[in-house]
C-alpha cells in the first residue's frame, strides 16, 4: 500500500503530545503509527491490522527507524483484539468504500472495503478499548464522516472536526474528526484546512502542520 495525504494529515492533526498509550487502527504500512511514535517520545504504540501482508509490511518499515522499540505490530481483527490496557488514543483511517466489485488485488480491497471495519464495529471497539476520557481521532470522506457521526452519536462525543479542503475553492473532499468518550455532551470545535492554493503552492497552514514529516517543507 501507498503512503497517502490522508493518512499524513491523521498522523500530523491527531491530538497525541501527551497519550501514553497509542492504537493505529487498520495501520497499513505503518505510517501513522510511526507518526505517532515520533511525535511523542513517551509514547507505546500498538499497529494493528487485519491483514497479514500490511503487518509484515508495517513491521519492515517501523524495523528500519529509531522508534522501533516503541511500536508493536499485531495482526488480528479489532472485534477480536484483548489487550491488557486501555488506550489514550485510537486513531484509525478506516476503510469507506461500500461497492461489492472486486478488484484482482484482495489485499487492496480488503483496505478500501467498509466490509472489513464496519464503523459499527470500530465505534464498539473505541468504547471498549479506550479509557474514560480517551478519544478516537480519524480521516474520511465528507459523506462516510456523516455516518460514522450518526453512528457515534451519544456514544462517542465528538469534540474536534476539522474539513480538508484540496485545492482552494473546493468543495471539503475529507473530514478529520476527534471522538471523546465521555459522559457530558461537548460542544466541538470547527476549523478549515486548505491544502493548495489555485496556483498549486501548498498552504502556510498545511506546510506547518506537516513539515516535521515531508522532505521538501
């Protein structure tokens, strides 16, 4: 799998700095764990997936930095996954394609499919894996943001939302938004993010969030 913006801004937005205990749900090739890990030098991170081959590829890319001691690979379903802690802070960029065509790599349709991490399943999983107080931060389309909102609803509160838009202009394509698990309803907080301008620059405020992680900011 690609590294993608999505998982970047996750990794770069997520409100980390001072969690302990760190989950990446559906990790991939280990990228925002990794991000996490970097961001936060007291932090253990579990990356968690599914799928065999992501895991292995996860742990080839955590094996070759300095954060290696601090992330854990484990391959295994969320639904299934007994740990012996609760987390401060899940933070997943979950699968949302609903189509049932298929294509020839199985591997790549397991990681776009919403049959493989029903948002049912991951707002269950938050509750029963998070701390009281722990929040549960992910990247989705505008569309899929709305249903996982409806289905977190009294369950999770949402306490941060921020709308990813691509090129100035542009209608939101993404939704970054941070879940709490608490008992009192919050009031969250809004905001924009312009990734390009018309004339192709990237903007002030998408290089400073993510300059730690790119090469060329």
């Amino acid at each position: 799998m690609k590294v993608g913006t999505d998982g970047v801004l996750l990794g770069a937005w997520a409100d980390i700095e001072d969690d302990v205990a760190i989950l990446d749900v559906g990790t991939g090739t280990g990228i925002v764990a990794l991000m996490a890990a970097q961001r936060n030098a007291k932090a253990r991170v579990v990356a968690l997936d599914i799928d065999g081959g992501a895991v292995a590829q996860a742990r080839s890319n955590i094996d070759n930095t300095s954060w290696r001691d601090r992330v854990e690979c484990v391959c295994g379903d969320i639904a299934d996954y007994k740990p012996d802690i609760k987390f401060d802070h899940i933070v997943s960029n979950p699968p949302y394609f609903m189509e049932t065509s298929h294509s020839p790599n199985r591997a790549r349709d397991m990681a776009r499919s919403a049959e493989s991490l029903p948002f049912e399943v991951l707002v269950s999983s938050a509750e029963r894996l998070l701390r009281r107080g722990g929040r549960l931060t992910v990247i989705l389309p505008t569309d899929s943001a709305r249903t996982l909102r409806r289905v977190a609803f009294e369950r999770l509160w949402l306490r941060r939302i921020c709308s990813v838009v691509t090129v100035e202009g542009d209608a939101p394509k993404r939704v970054l938004m941070e879940f709490m698990l608490c008992d009192e309803p919050l009031m969250p907080r809004a905001e924009e993010l312009i990734i390009q301008h018309r004339g192709g620059e990237y903007s002030v405020k998408y290089r400073a969030l993510t300059k730690d992680f790119y090469l060329n900011f």
